[in-house]
C-alpha cells in the first residue's frame, strides 16, 4: 500500500488520542510523509510557529486549543506562507463542515479514516501547495523585476529632470539689452522638449532665433541643444559682424540633412534687429508667422509667407524677411504648439484667436503677457499639459534714449 509522494513532505499531525496519533503516524509513514506529531492545537501552535511546516492534519475534538480554533489561529497569525488544513471529525452534519470551512479549514475527512481517501486528499492537497509554491515564487521573481523597473524608472526620472534643467540653462534670461526687452514662455510636453530660442546682444545689434525640432522627448531635445550651441558658438566668432540670416538658415540646412535612419528636421525663425534704427531682418524657415503689434495700436501684423524647414530639401534657398519696429512696437514669436494647442472638443486655438489675444493685450509688459498667455492656453486646453512643445519670444523695442 506504500505511495510514496513525488517529494517527502512534513507534515503536521493534532491529535490528542494517543493510540489514534499512533496509527495515524504510521499511515502517514507509510505514504512516504515525515510526521511530527502533537497531542493538542496549542502543541500544534508552537510547532507551527518555529518551523515552517504547511500541511496539517488536526482533530477537532481537542484540549486546551481545539481543531477549529487552530485553524482560525493559522488564518490570523501565519502571513509567510500559505498553510493547508485538513479537519479530522467524527461529525457528519451540514452544521459541522460550515462551522469548519468558517474557521479556516481546507479539507475535511471523516473518522476512521479510510487509507486511500487519506492518500488521494493529501495528494491534492500537495498539488495546491506545489502551485502555491510556484506562485509565491513567481510573485517573488514579478516583485524583484518591478524593483529593477521602478529603480531604473526612478534613475531615468532623475536624468531627465536633470537634463530638463540643462536644457533650460539654455534659454536666455529675461530682462533688457541694448534697446530691447524681452521675455518668454516655454512649456515642454514632458520633461524634455524640441523648442529652443535666444536673443542675444551684439555690436552689430540683436540676434534673435526660435527652433521647433520635429518629434518629442530625448532624440527632439538632443538636436535642439546641439543647434542652441552651434548658434551661440558661430556668434562667438565676430561679434561686430553683422548677421545674414539666409546665410545662416542655408547653412544649417546644409549641415542637419535628414538621414536615412533619422528623419529629424526642423522649423526656425532667425533674425537680427538694429536697436537704434528699428531696421531688422529675418528667416521663416517653416515656421509659423511671427507677430508685429504697433504702439500705434493697429492690428497684428504676420511676417513672412512661410518657407522650407530645415533639412528637409538640400540646397534649399531661403529669402529674407525685412521689417521694422518703431520704439514701443512689439514683436512675437510663436511656435507651431501654441497654434495647435486644442481645448477638449479637439478645436486649436488658431492664428486669428492668438492674433486678437495679443492685440487686446498690448499694454501689458513683455513678462505680464507670457504669464497671461500661459494661464489662457492651460484655460483654452482645460489641462495642465501640453500635446505638443510650445515656445513663445516676446521681443519689445524700447521708448525713449533706450531704444537709440
């Protein structure tokens, strides 16, 4: 009759009748369990509570702590690993198994226990420990990867915040130069963005220049910065020469083609203005149409009929834009992103809404107006996020001995 399980497994004997804890020993023995045996469920408690033993076979009927009560000890108590209780009652009753499954039992089988139907339970009971043993396994293998991913999720975080603050090093500092003052708005739609710009202060005048790099993320920020660094490093050469934008445009353009692995291009503005004159020039290269507001009070007026982005199309010519500001005019640059920024019907805010926004708001001061504008794109959108990167560059030429 000796079936031996496919491992020796422990197991747990309560019974508190001496000559039945003795037979019942030597029939588990003989399947091929390890018994250790106790003579009550309070012997049986502190068995399972320095061992890690995960089948038990109690006795109802017991003193000091009875089968019933073992069974809701182990469920309180016992959270390292999963317990299997088999029930062993001379009860018959419906009242009994409910009271006994209540309590916590797995299992139940009925005195005198008949060998064979002790064997195919304890069999089925070692099957539901062994997938339970599996899955705890596995769970501990998911919860050791999820570590791994929320540690590198965590690090990566880290790195794009930290690179957010590199790239935002970048932009200029608000404020006034040379005749001029200017602020602006910038708003990624994650931690990194494809949006760069500038307006720096020469002898030659000032240099001004907004990029929107197709795409999002990392491979959109990368191309941005480096192009923020070439401008600032080709403006380091002469600083009293003055800048030609088709020149400037055309030469990007040579530089940055798109390649067979990596179709990345992108729009630009870039100009130069004569503070003392009001006399500037500019590139639309696929960019949206910068803004003119006249201190006069007229409309907005749109620079520019559009253009080739650059690194699209090789050899690509690019025409000057040429424009003026009189002391207190203002000039506004805006990427594709504040356009298309939609509310949550899916309409985009458009040219001709943006047009009349910032001609009811011309009063205000270069930093007062991104602020407002800001507030009004996350009001339009309903949001606190952005689909797309969006820049804005307000540039005002001064009044007075400022702007000669």
């Amino acid at each position: 009759m000796r079936q031996v399980p496919p491992s020796r497994q422990r197991v747990l004997l309560a019974e508190d009748d001496d000559l039945a804890r003795e037979l019942m020993t030597t029939v588990l023995t003989s399947l091929g369990f390890e018994v250790t045996a106790a003579s009550d469920g309070e012997e049986a408690w502190r068995i399972l509570e320095r061992g890690t033993v995960n089948l038990v076979l109690t006795d109802w009927m017991m003193p000091r702590l009875d089968g019933a009560g073992l069974c809701r000890r182990v469920r309180e108590r016992v959270t390292d690993r999963y317990v299997y209780m088999v029930m062993l009652t001379g009860r018959r009753d419906k009242k009994a198994l409910i009271e006994g499954m209540e309590a916590g039992a797995d299992e139940f089988l009925i005195k005198p226990v008949e060998p064979n139907e002790l064997r195919v339970r304890l069999r089925a009971a070692q099957r539901l420990l062994h997938l339970q043993s599996l899955l705890e396994r596995r769970n501990t293998k998911l919860r050791t990867a999820n570590d791994r991913i929320n540690t590198a999720y965590r690090r990566m975080e880290a790195d794009l915040k930290a690179a957010s603050q590199a790239q935002r090093r970048l932009l200029p500092q608000p404020g006034s130069t040379n005749g001029i003052r200017f602020d602006w708005l910038y708003a990624p739609a994650a931690h990194l963005g494809g949006d760069i710009f500038n307006v720096t202060s020469s002898d030659a005048g000032i240099v001004f220049h907004q990029i929107d790099v197709s795409g999002h993320g990392v491979p959109s920020a990368l191309l941005s910065s480096t192009l923020q660094a070439v401008l600032a490093l080709e403006r380091s050469y002469d600083r009293r020469a003055r800048i030609r934008p088709p020149s400037v445009v055309r030469e990007l353009n040579d530089r940055f083609q798109i390649q067979d692995d990596d179709a990345t291009y992108f729009t630009m503005i870039f100009g130069w203005l004569d503070p003392s004159t009001g006399e500037g020039e500019l590139v639309q290269a696929g960019h949206p149409s910068p803004y003119v507001l006249r201190r006069a009070g007229a409309g907005p007026e749109r620079l520019g009929h559009g253009g080739l982005p650059v690194g699209l199309v090789p050899g690509a010519d690019y025409e000057p834009v040429p424009f003026r500001l009189d002391p207190g005019d203002r000039l506004v640059l805006c990427s594709d992103g504040v356009l298309d920024c939609t509310a949550p019907d899916g309409e985009p805010l458009g040219e001709d809404r943006l047009s009349a926004w910032l001609h009811e708001r011309y009063e205000l001061s270069p930093g007062a107006l991104v602020r407002e504008l800001d507030a009004y794109l996350r009001s339009w959108r309903q949001d606190s996020t952005f689909d797309d990167d969006l820049s804005v560059l307000v540039i005002d030429r001064l009044l007075g001995d400022a702007g000669c």
